[in-house]
C-alpha cells in the first residue's frame, strides 16, 4: 500500500470513527440528557458519569438498560433504536470515565436467601423500598431530601434484573459507589457470604415481582353529554368542583387571549380548579404531573348537544412511567368522573 492510500486510509477510519461519537452524542442529548444531564451528573436520572458506575456497569449492563429501562419506573426502554445506535450511545456515557469497566460473568451467586432477606430488611429497605420497589420520587432536587443525590434504584424490576448480573449486584454491594448513599458493606462489617446471601435475596425477586399498575386505557378523553344547556352545565361543574374540595381558580374561554376580546368563541368554555394538598403528593412524586395541572374541565356546545369533556389522567400517566405516580392518576381519574357524572346529570 502507498503512503498517500495509507493516509487516506487512516482518514477514513478517523472521520467514521468521529462520526460515530458526534452520533452518539447527538443521540444522548436527545434521548437521555433530560433525565441524566447533560454531563452525566443525573438529575431525575442518576449520574452516569460517577466513575464508581462506570467501572462497575458493564457495557452489556448499559445496553440492556437502555434496551429494557425500568418498567414501572421513570426510565422508558428504547426499542426502536437500532443496535448500532445504542452502541453509538454507549461509547459517549463512557467518555466521561477513563479506564475499563469491570466484566462478567452470567454465573449465579448461591447464597441464603432466608438470611439474605434478614440483611436486606436491616441493611437496603430503607433506601431501596421493603420489596425492592425503589426510592420516592424522581430525584430532581425539590422532590428528594437535598442530601441525596440520587434516588435509590428499585431492584425489584424486570428491567433491572434483566440487566443486571448477579456479579455486578455482588460488586456494587462490596465496594459502594463514591459520591452515593451507597456505601461498602465490607466497610460495614459484612462479610463475602453475607453479601452473597443479599445478592441471592435480591435475586429472588424475579419469582416474586411486584405488580406492574400500568395499563393504557383506550380513551385519551373522558367525555360525557350534558342533560343541560352550555351555561347551566358550567354553573353544574363549578358547583361540582367545589363540592369535592377543589379551589376554583378561573372560569374562561377557550380561546381567550388568543383573538381579539369579544370575539371569542362562547360556545366553548374551561373551567381551572386545584386541591393543592394533591398537587404537592403528586409534585413530589415526579414534578411532570405539572404537565397536566391545574386541573380543567371544558364544556363545549356542538350540534345543538353539550358535551363536558377533560383528558383522562390514566392515560397520561402511561407517558410517565412511575407506578407511584399511576396511583395518584388513578385518584385523579375518579374525581373527573365524579365531577363530569355529576355537572352532565
């Protein structure tokens, strides 16, 4: 090979070499940064550029969870991207770290799993949940205790175990990771085969799964018709409102403020309400239900029929992803059907 074919050659690999970090960069911080940060230092998501994770987090683990995410959980699984892609990703979460990340193997630890669970309940509920089910809360800074910063993965989750090699759970427990509440339980006081006996516990959780609540309804709107004409149905749902507690905050038109006053379209009308003692339960839990709130009822008068309508709470949960949250949602969804059953009768 000539010396100018050889060059051009070393080019080539360099430019797609480039080419594959600016994709996986690019991916990153349209995908991920949202949650992890835009330098990997977490936020809702925890921070992937703590070295103590990187070297203990295999690339296979990386793949998987992004791959699977964590049913239940705030972390959604990415299946449409290809492998390729998720490769792309891969590489850039580990340039924040260097150095080489821990292997593995997929052998199973054997441990006790009765004394396993005795550690667990002493050692790791009060962080990781009595069953695994993980720490409150997204870990944004205004809905966790400002001395954590992250909250505490659940380890009972399909996504989790699916990712996440009995070695590496091992490995985690012995040595902590730095800049966490994780801590070494060898520093502890444990020994080897208490930890492997945890290791077993956690383990054991895939024959004992807790329940997944989400499930996607199939109506985005509830939506009921009013036995009223439009202005008595809006007094209907005001009255309502107030009967189950709720602060009303504003009466309007849809589209007021976005044409010319006294133009406005009077056929359609929304009426704003909140119980703040709810929206701080659920601000807590993940601050994105600020999607969604205020809550709002609309009454709207089409063909001579009025219909009062809201989005279904149940379904927007399933965007978010957090059992926790689903439960708020579920709680939600039953005052808007008792405040829309109530203003249609």
């Amino acid at each position: 090979m000539s010396l100018t074919r050889f060059i051009l050659s070393l080019f080539l690999l360099l430019t797609a070499s480039l080419a594959q970090a600016a994709d996986g960069q690019r991916l990153y911080e349209q995908n991920c940064a949202a949650c992890h940060g835009l330098d990997g230092n977490g936020g809702v998501g925890v921070p992937l550029a703590l070295p103590d994770f990187q070297y203990s987090a295999s690339d296979d683990f990386l793949r998987k969870m992004i791959r699977h995410g964590r049913p239940g959980r705030v972390m959604p699984a990415f299946k449409r991207f290809s492998d390729e892609e998720v490769d792309a990703i891969v590489r850039y979460i580990r340039h924040w770290a260097p150095g080489k990340p821990f292997k593995y193997s997929s052998k199973r630890i054997r441990g006790d799993v009765k004394h396993g669970k005795q550690l667990y309940a002493q050692r790791c509920a009060s962080c990781h949940g009595a069953n695994g089910e993980g720490g409150k809360g997204t870990g944004v800074t205004f809905s966790r205790p400002r001395n954590l910063p992250i909250i505490p993965p659940a380890l009972n989750n399909k996504g989790f175990l699916d990712a996440a090699p009995d070695e590496m759970i091992k490995a985690t427990l012995m040595n902590g990771r730095e800049g966490t509440p994780m801590v070494s339980f060898l520093k502890q006081g444990l020994k080897e085969k208490d930890i492997n006996d945890i290791v077993a516990y956690v383990r054991s959780f895939e024959k004992h799964p807790l329940p997944l609540t989400l499930k996607v309804p199939e109506e985005r709107l509830i939506i009921m018709e009013s036995m009223q004409p439009l202005k008595e149905t809006v007094e209907a749902i005001k009255r309502a409102v107030v009967g189950k507690n709720y602060r009303l905050i504003r009466v309007q038109y849809i589209n007021q403020g976005l044409v010319e006053k006294g133009r406005e379209n009077k056929k359609q009308v929304i009426v704003y309400f909140c119980n703040f003692s709810f929206l701080n339960r659920a601000l807590a839990v993940d601050p994105r239900v600020g999607l969604f709130l205020p809550c709002r009822v609309t009454a709207y008068e089409k063909d001579g029929k009025v219909f009062v309508t809201s989005t279904n709470p149940l379904y927007m949960s399933t965007i978010f992803n957090n059992n926790e949250l689903h439960r708020l949602c579920q709680e939600m969804y039953q005052e808007y059907m008792d405040i829309i059953e109530e203003a249609t009768l």
